[in-house]
C-alpha cells in the first residue's frame, strides 16, 4: 500500500517542500530502502523508525518497504523526515487509517517513540506558508517557533502515538499560538549599558554616528581601553528589531540550532564575537553541507572583530564582498547559495605590536619597521570599506574612579532613532533605509556639499590621498552627522568630524 506525507528539507537556510512516498509492498523480506539523495542521517533513520514504532506498541511491516524523498534530485539532510516515514510506514500497512494528508511533518524519532526537536523549523513553516499548506506538524519544543509564522496552524506533538492519534482523529490536540509583541517585550533587554563605560566621550560619539548611519567602524587603541566593552554596547544603542528583520535573522540561528528552545524569536540584535583563530568557512559559511557563518549570524546585527590584525589576511579579504553587499554567496560545483550578511563591523586593533603606540601611560618598544609591518596586515581595500576610524585612549585612574553619571544607552538610542527615521523618510522605498547602504547617484542627490565643504573635502582628499571610496564613506558619514544635528543640510562642521574620521589612511 503507498502512503504519501509532505515534509521539509534545508538547502542554507531556504525550505523546500518534499513529497515522502512509503510503499509497503505485499511480500519480500523485511527490508527498508530510502532512495532520493539522502545524506547519511536520512539514511539511518530507518533503524529509529523501527525501534519508535515497536516500542509505541505499533507492528513493523514484515515484508519489503521502499521510501521516495521526491524532488529526487535534491540532497535531504537532517533527521526530520524520522515522523514522516513512521508516520507514512504505518499507513501503509494499514495501521494507521487517515483521509487525505496535506499537513506538512517534521520531526526526529527517539528511539521509544519521543519526537525530538529539529533545527531550521522556522524556515520550514515560512516555505509551507508560502507553498499553501494551511497545518504543519512539528516536535512540541518546535511549536512556538513555526506559530510565529502568520498563516499556518502549528500543532506540536511529543511522540509518535500522538502524531497517530491526532491524524486518525481520536486526539485533539490544540493550535499552538503566540503573541508576537509579548515575545519582544519579554526578550529585549540588554544586561548591559553604555553607562558602564567611564570616560571615551568622543569614542561614544563615534559609535553613535555608526549606529545613527549603520557605518563600520574601526577602534584603534592600547590594551585595556575598553574597546571590548563599547563594542558589546554598541547594540544597546541600535533601533529595536523589527518583525520582518527578527524573522530573517532568527531563521538563520534555527537553521544551525543556535536558536534556544525557549525562544520563537530574537528580539536583540545579535552580536558576533569570533576569535581571530576562526577559519574562512566558519567566518563566511560553508562546509560540505553550506551552512551560514559568523557574518551570517551577525545579520541585522554586530559583527565584533577583535584583534583584527591578528586574523589571517586572506581571511580578512574575504568579508570585502559581504561588506558591500549585505549577503553572502557560497558556491559549490552544483549549486550557489546565498546567506543574509548584513551587519556593522565593529574591529577593534592595538596601534603596534605592544599596543602602546602614542600612549600617554606606557612607553612604546616597538620600532617604525615593526610599526609599519604591523599596520600592513590589513590591507588599504579592506580599511577604505570600513566607514570610521578613531582613536580609543586609555582611561586614567580619576576618571575610572569618577562617580559622575556617565551618557546611558536609553538617551544615545532616542538620537540614533531618531536619525534613523529621517532617513527612513529620505529614502522611502524600503529597500535603503540607512546613510551606510546609499548608492553613488544617491550620494549625489542627497550629500550636496556648500562651497567651504566641497574645498575642506577636496583638500582632505589630496593631502591624505584619499581614494573614490573615502570620498563617499566621508559624504555618507556627514550626511548621518547632519541627521543627528536635525539639518537638512550638511554643513562644513560636519564634513570635517567626517574627515577625522579617517585615521587610518594616514598611516596605510
């Protein structure tokens, strides 16, 4: 007798929606075959489809069975098909008596029969929404995530003879549902605030002008000055996530099982902190199976690289393209796939090899050679793209014992929400929302320079020989520098906070 289910397969982090045939066949000996590119996990999960059954008290087909993951020419992975072929095995040998199924199942068998949660769930019931399925079944611990999705009812089952039960109709089982609101009011505080941070106010500053624009930034400055602790602030100070940017990034995290079970959503902006150690494929994403990397779990959010010189050049070199591009795209010899990437780089990197370079507190050891080979690990191209560079100095003892309140997060947010939405209203299309993501002919339309600007900027651009791409990131950051102020205008103040800005190519 054949059986046919629906379920899910993750190709990145993009659904596609599989059709299960189980066919028990009347004789042979008992044997399971799974055909359609399955990869090893698939494949074993025969061996858990029968010890589940058995153990639910079910009889296992004694006779030949074959298992079709259509479209064939698609590699399945993962253990969410384990509940679609159960489920298909015992309809097939007549146990389980159901009408027409057109729910969408996924799930991971437990031995004993327990349904065990299955990552990209999320991404599983935005495809079976947009393909037209009107219910999906899922592991319990799975349910608030796919009810997240508008659209699909969720029903979330912990075992195999659940599952049976509810699709012969002898269990009623409850639509699972969540509030969306209440799921951000609940998970959007931040432990952390910038008023832990003593002194470093043209540091602040700097942040808030990154954060107002979504620009990259660079800090420069000895051990010890706190770079760490602005950049693990710096989302404190950022817009809240909005639904549609929480949906995109929580699905990346529920593809690689970084999502807690707890959670449906990310409700903070995330911030990605990898160790300058981290190869190229975990940076960018890949493997044998393409799975997102750092820059793709930093999407709509922080990418904090600390140590910057210290991560291997060509390592560097290959967030140039995501930088400019907010994606990533991973190519293999039979497919591309592309990731979200689109963040603000946060880097943060001593000024010479004992990071106390034009220190005021501890005298520098280091040579110009050393100074200068040190510096050269990371090249011009990459520092053009990073929008600000600025000097984080160490902080001195009256300062760091000082009891004065310090600028809090709460206050720099209301400016760079602020900001935020003049430009919003600027652009208006949806597609470009932030100073950072302008293209050129928009640089032209909306970063016009008065006359003492354009020959502040053109003599900035011949003495410290600046390149094409300076000269925007320089236009975009007044721009952003003249919404914080509320002018329409940009004005010769802000074109020069710009230019300071770009300590780095003095020196590269």
């Amino acid at each position: 007798m054949l059986a046919r289910l629906h379920s899910v397969t993750l190709e990145g982090i993009e659904g596609i929606i599989c059709e299960v045939e189980v066919d028990v066949a009347r004789g042979g000996f008992e044997k399971s075959i799974i055909v359609g590119l399955p990869d090893t996990a698939v494949k074993e999960s025969t061996e858990r489809v029968k010890s589940a059954i058995i153990n639910c008290g079910y009889k296992y087909p004694k006779t030949q069975s074959l298992i079709n993951l259509a479209p064939a020419d698609v590699k399945k992975v993962g253990p969410a098909f384990d509940l679609p072929i159960a489920l298909g095995m015992l309809i097939g040998q007549g146990t389980l008596v159901a009408s027409s199924i057109r729910d969408i199942i996924v799930g991971e068998l437990a031995l004993d029969g327990r349904v065990r949660p299955v990552n990209g769930v999320l991404s599983m019931a935005m495809t079976a929404a947009e393909k037209g399925f009107s219910r999906m079944i899922v592991p319990s611990i799975n349910a608030k995530e796919a009810a997240v999705v508008q659209g699909i009812e969720v029903f979330g089952v912990g075992s195999l003879t659940q599952a049976v039960g509810f699709l012969s109709g002898q269990l009623l089982l409850e639509t699972t549902t969540v509030s969306v609101e209440e799921l951000f009011n609940v998970a959007s505080d931040y432990e952390v605030d910038f008023a832990d941070v003593k002194g470093q106010a043209s540091v602040k500053r700097a942040l808030t002008v990154a954060a107002a624009g979504e620009h990259n930034i660079m800090m420069i400055g000895p051990p010890g000055a706190g770079k760490t602790m602005l950049a693990q602030r710096l989302a404190t100070i950022l817009p809240s996530l909005s639904l549609e940017e929480s949906l995109e990034t929580t699905r990346v995290y529920s593809a690689v099982g970084l999502l807690d079970k707890d959670k449906a959503l990310l409700a903070i902006r995330p911030v990605r902190m990898p160790h300058h150690s981290a190869s190229g494929p975990a940076l960018i994403g890949g493997g044998t199976t393409p799975r997102p990397g750092e820059l793709s779990l930093a999407h709509f959010g922080i990418l904090f690289l600390d140590e910057f010189v210290e991560f291997p050049r060509h390592v560097l070199e290959m967030i140039r393209q995501p930088l400019e591009d907010g994606f990533v795209i991973v190519s293999r010899a039979k497919k591309t796939i592309r990731f979200p990437a689109q963040f603000m780089l946060v880097a943060a990197m001593n000024p010479c090899p004992c990071g106390y370079f034009g220190s005021a507190v501890r005298r520098c050891k280091c040579t110009p050679g050393q100074i200068g080979r040190y510096l050269s690990k990371v090249s011009g191209p990459l520092v053009d793209r990073i929008d600000i560079h600025i000097d984080v100095p160490a902080v001195g003892f009256t300062r760091l014992r000082s009891k004065s309140s310090q600028l809090d997060s709460a206050t720099i947010r209301a400016n760079v929400v602020r900001a935020r939405q003049v430009q919003a209203r600027r652009f208006g299309d949806g597609r470009i929302l932030t100073n950072a993501r302008m293209s050129h002919k928009q640089i032209e339309k909306f970063c016009r320079l008065d006359s003492a600007s354009e020959l502040m900027l053109k003599q900035a651009m011949f003495e410290f020989g600046l390149s094409a791409r300076a000269h925007d990131k320089i236009c975009k950051v007044s721009r952003t520098i003249a919404d914080l102020a509320g002018q329409e205008n940009i004005q010769p103040e802000h074109v020069a906070e710009a230019i300071s800005y770009r300590k780095l190519d003095r020196k590269l």
